[in-house]
C-alpha cells in the first residue's frame, strides 16, 4: 500500500534523523504498510500468490485509517527500528490476518505473531543518544499524523541494492466488497 506523503510523518522523519543517531533513513517512496512478508519466492509463484490476494480482497470494502502515534522496535532498551502506527485499523488487521491463513494453502508459514500495522521510517544501526531518540518517539507518540486511504492491495517484490532497496509492484488488487443485492420476489 502507498503512503500518502504527510507533513507531520515527514517533520517526524526530519527530527529522528537529526537526532544523532547512526540511521537508515527509509526514502518516502519506499514507505509502505506491509500486510504480509513472503520471503524469497520463486517468480513463477507470482501468479499463484496474486490469485490468493484476489480472493481476500473481494471480502474487503476500502477503508480508511488514521496515521497515529509513533514508536519503536524491539523495544526501547534495544532500538532498531522506529515507526509510526495506525489507529482505527481493526479492518486492516482482519485483511492481514485473513492473507496471513490464506497463504498457508501455497505452503508460506502462518505468522507467529500478533500483526502490529506500522510504517517503518528509520532503521537503526548505532543509537548514540538514546534519550534524545526516544524524547522525539515519545513525543509523537499519541500524535494524531493524519489519514491513508486503503483501496488496494499490491503485490511487491523487493532487491536489496547498495543504494537500498529497490521495490516493484508485481500487480494491484482493489478492495472491492460490493453490497449484497436483495430481490423481493
């Protein structure tokens, strides 16, 4: 899924990499909302996992969540990543839990944890101040940032480069849940 370029995403963005610490920014193009991470798969699988997303995506109407809060993982006493999260993301996490067990049918391995939608915006190689790190998460952390439209589902395929990573959408699949139409008879 695309992220919409927000002011405060982009000011927080700002803040983090100014902190001091040594960062792998992550490019604003390169922003996505990952709903299920594959691994390596065989190209000539591509098909099939489409097929897959297809049928999930028909159950599931556009939605629309609230960009919101900020934080990191592991966890603060081992940073290394920082992200900002989502609210009102209920249907989100249902979509991602529903192409989590749909993929079991093409043999990929159901996720053993609980999914946490975020957007991951710095990786971090070397925390040098930590309480300068986590006085900016902490201060983002209940800040409304903004809304994202989700109306689709994109298949991606990722080759890491010297230059970072490098992403191409393979296909992209509407969310579409139509109405059921009652006829009186």
């Amino acid at each position: 899924m695309d992220v919409p370029k927000l002011e405060s995403v982009e000011d927080f963005a700002t803040k983090i990499s100014e902190c001091g610490a040594l960062l792998n920014m992550v490019e604003p193009e390169n922003r996505h909302l990952t709903l299920k991470f594959l691994g390596d798969v065989d190209e000539s699988s591509l098909g099939d996992i489409a097929d897959v997303l297809r049928g999930v995506a028909c159950g599931f109407a556009p939605m629309l969540i609230g960009v919101s809060g900020a934080g990191v993982f592991p966890d603060r006493h081992y940073v290394k990543v920082v992200w900002i999260g989502f609210r009102g993301s209920r249907p989100l996490i249902k979509l991602a839990h529903d192409i989590d067990n749909a993929m079991t049918g093409l043999g990929f391995e159901e996720e053993g944890r609980e999914y946490r939608p975020h957007l991951t915006i710095a990786r971090v190689k070397a925390v040098r101040d930590r309480d300068a790190l986590l006085s900016i998460v902490d201060e983002y952390r209940d800040t409304q940032l903004g809304e994202m439209n989700v109306g689709a589902v994109k298949l991606m395929t990722s080759e890491l480069t010297p230059d970072g990573p490098l992403y191409r959408v393979v296909c992209e699949i509407p969310l579409e849940k139509r109405a059921a139409v009652i006829e009186a008879v």
